[in-house]
C-alpha cells in the first residue's frame, strides 16, 4: 500500500513539473530541463533526475528544433560549437554526475540557477560578441558541454552566448533547440554508457512525462502573447533564484 501511495506521488510529481517545465518552454522557448532539473532534485538525485529528463527534453527539443526548418545552415555556423560541448561532455574538468555524486551535482545545479536567474533579471543588453564567435564558440561549447554532464543542464553559458550573437528571433529560437538536442544526445550516451543510468531510470515514468511536457509546450505558446513576457521572465528568474539558493544551501549540509 505504502509502495503504490509513494508511485503515485511520484507520478502526480512528475506530471506537474513537466506540465510547468513545457509551459516556460513553451513561453519563452527555453527553461524545461532548468525547471524539471530544479524541481525534480528536491526529491530524487539530481543524477536520477537528469536520466528521468533525457526522453521528455529530447522530444520537446527536437519540436523546437524542426518548428522553422533551415537546420543546415546552422548547423554550419555552430559546428564547432557542437563539437565543443561533445568534447566536454566526454572530458569535463567538473565532477560528473553520478549515483554517488548527489550534494556535489545539486550544489552546481543550484549556483547555476542562481547565476541564471541573475543573469535574466539584471543583464539587459549583452556584448556583441559575434566578431569572436569563430574562437569563442568551441571555448564556450567545451565549458557548456562540462556542466551539463556536471548538473544535467547547459543553459549557462550556451543561452548567453548565443543571446550575444545578435541572431534573429526564430534563428535564435532555432539555435537553442539545436544545442539542446545536440546536448541531450551526448548527455543521454554518457549517462547510459559512462554511469549505468540505465539501471537508474523510470521508463514508464520518462514516457509519460513527455505528454505533460509537451501539453505544458503547447500551453505555453497559446498563452505567449496573453501575458506580459517582461513579467512572466522576472517571475521565472526570482523563482529560480529561489530554487538554485534551497538547493546550494541543502547541499551543504
């Protein structure tokens, strides 16, 4: 009785962090592995939490990835970028996840929330950065690549970078969902072939998670123009400043 009461638990959890994780997405085309990563490690390893993750962010991000087409000629522009963020996947400098690594993975994923959240609410205009971008992206993909294999997400410095380049909307939307799925892939190997998460993860619980992702994506882009967007980003950056604060100050003690 007790073991069906926690499954249960575990599913209703589930479902309403993948809906509220695809409703950012969906909103501000970014944010559903932030989200569930967050939320989802406050009950589980973040170790557990990043297995859980893979199906739901992969399908989401493929959508987000083929909703405007033209992938090659980004594919062009960021191959080294990519190339990057598989080399520091295979070979970070930063402690890895684990099924060992639990106050190590939260402490990291909750500073770079912390820094994300920041970073939304205060940075306004960023550098152009884009006469750099033939040696900054392989630097910037390398780094990204070594937190996510680190927290289970590569929104920093990835989001920023790219935010710096000065690309057009839909490019820049496009150009998120191909670092995301590209990291997803390389996640998804070294979790499965580096770590046995295999033997760690709820298959059942990493489908069905996906139709709340996607039900949460759909929401989210029907509501994009109903509300503020300036206000529904401050919301979501002083709610993960929040969050990624808990987590940093769980994993101490």
């Amino acid at each position: 009785m007790n073991l069906e009461r926690k499954q249960m638990d575990m599913l209703l959890l589930v479902m309403g962090v993948f809906i509220f994780a695809g409703l950012v997405k969906g909103t501000l085309g970014l944010g559903l592995p932030t989200v569930a990563m967050g939320l989802m490690s406050m009950v589980i390893s973040p170790f557990q939490a990043a297995a859980l993750l893979i199906v739901p962010s992969m399908i989401t991000n493929i959508w987000q990835l083929f909703a405007e087409g033209r992938i090659w000629p980004l594919v062009r522009r960021f191959w080294t970028l990519l190339l990057g963020i598989m080399v520091g996947t295979y070979w970070s400098f930063l402690p890895t996840l684990s099924a060992s690594s639990g106050q190590t993975s939260e402490g990291l994923l909750g500073a770079m929330l912390v820094a994300y959240g920041i970073y939304g609410l205060f940075v306004k205009q960023l550098p152009d950065l884009s006469p750099y971008e033939r040696w900054l992206s392989p630097v910037i993909g390398y780094l990204g690549g070594a937190l996510i294999v680190a927290t289970g997400v590569i929104i920093i410095p990835a989001v920023p970078y790219l935010q710096s380049l000065r690309l057009k909307r839909d490019d820049l939307v496009q150009a998120l969902g191909l670092v995301f799925t590209l990291s997803t892939i390389f996640l998804a190997i070294y979790l499965y072939v580096y770590t046995g998460a295999a033997t760690e993860i709820d298959y059942r619980l990493a489908w069905i998670a996906v139709l709340p992702a996607l039900l949460g994506m759909w929401w989210g882009q029907k509501i994009r123009y109903q509300i503020p967007e300036q206000k529904f980003r401050r919301l979501f950056f002083i709610g993960l400043i929040l969050l990624g604060t808990y987590m940093l100050v769980t994993s101490i003690h």
